[in-house]
C-alpha cells in the first residue's frame, strides 16, 4: 500500500498578496504589503514547505519583461533569505492563450488550472490535501480548489472582486498575516 505524503506545503501568489505589484523600485527595492514579511516569519518551516504560484499575464501580453521579473525574483530570494524565510520554489507561467509572440499558449501551469500544484506535488511529496494557497483572485482560489488544497482569499490586491470564477474559498482574511494566522490555528486545532 502507497504512504500518503506528509509534507505540506503552503502557496501565495505574490502582487496582490505579498507586495502591490512584482516590481522592484527605483532603488532597486521591493515594496512589501503591510506586514506581509512579517507574517512569513509566523510559518514553520519544519512544518511547510513555502511555495510562490504566480501566472503571469503581464508578461504574457508584454508589459513586463521577462528578464525584469528574473531580476525581481532574484532580489525577492535575496530578502527571503536575509529574512531567514526559507523559499522553497517560484513557480510561474508567462503564457496565456491571447498573450503575444512566443508567451502566446496554452499552458496547464497557468491558474486557474492546478499544474503548478501538481509540480510541486511531484518535485517535493507534497500531500496537497494537507497544503494551502493564499491568493487574492478568484482565478487563484480556484486553482487551489481545482488542486484540492486549503483556500484562502486575502481582501488585499484584488480582494475577489475580479469577477472572473464564482468560487467558495475555505476562508477569506483581511491579508496575508491574517491568512497565515488562519492556517496556524488551523493546523494546531487538527494536531490537538
């Protein structure tokens, strides 16, 4: 008989969830939501593994370049890991159906379908039903749900108001430090 994984993980998308927007400022910063760094810190690492699950239209229909968002990712990891939060993985899919040029397809890792999930499952033995995604767009919601996982709508960034899916989250919070409260309760409560 196959084990069940134990592994968890933990997804967020990143505008909308942990920062306004993936961009780095001027300085070459990044623009962090309100306590959003902090509420990473409240996340067990022996516990969860911690994932980014971003689809990325704005690159798909050329507002934002690839090569900018590497660079992004790069300072992002960088103040993860000055933060002592330990990343797991950036998962992202540039491609959407209308973009343009060669970001022009159709791609299962693009949410709302679950392929980012189901990677992660593969790559690390994550038990997905033991997992959670935060996000702040029905599209993410539903990817979450499509995947089986714990959902949670945060009210920032979009807040589900973008009208794309109906979808039903487990939960739905004011932001990410809220949502992470959420799933610590959450976990403690089904460890007592």
């Amino acid at each position: 008989m196959a084990k069940i994984p134990d592994k968890q993980g933990l997804f967020f998308e990143l505008d909308g969830v942990l920062v306004e927007q993936a961009r780095r400022d001027e300085d070459g910063n990044i623009a962090f939501l309100d306590r959003a760094v902090d509420a990473l810190k409240q996340i067990d690492p022996q516990q969860f593994r911690i994932f980014v699950a971003t689809s990325r239209t704005d690159i798909a229909f050329g507002k934002y370049r690839e090569r900018e968002f590497t660079k992004f990712c790069e300072a992002f990891l960088e103040r993860m890991n000055a933060e002592q939060i330990p990343i797991t993985k950036i998962y992202s899919c540039p491609y959407h159906p209308k973009g343009k040029g060669r970001f022009k397809k159709e791609s299962v890792f693009r949410k709302p379908g679950p392929g980012i999930f189901k990677m992660a499952q593969q790559e690390f033995d994550l038990n997905l039903r033991r997992s959670w995604m935060i996000g702040h767009t029905t599209s993410d919601i539903l990817a979450g749900q499509r995947a089986e996982l714990g959902t949670i709508l945060v009210r920032t960034g979009e807040g589900g108001r973008d009208g794309a899916f109906h979808v039903d989250p487990h939960f739905v919070e004011d932001d990410l430090w809220n949502a992470i409260a959420r799933v610590n309760q959450f976990e403690h409560a089904m460890r007592v």
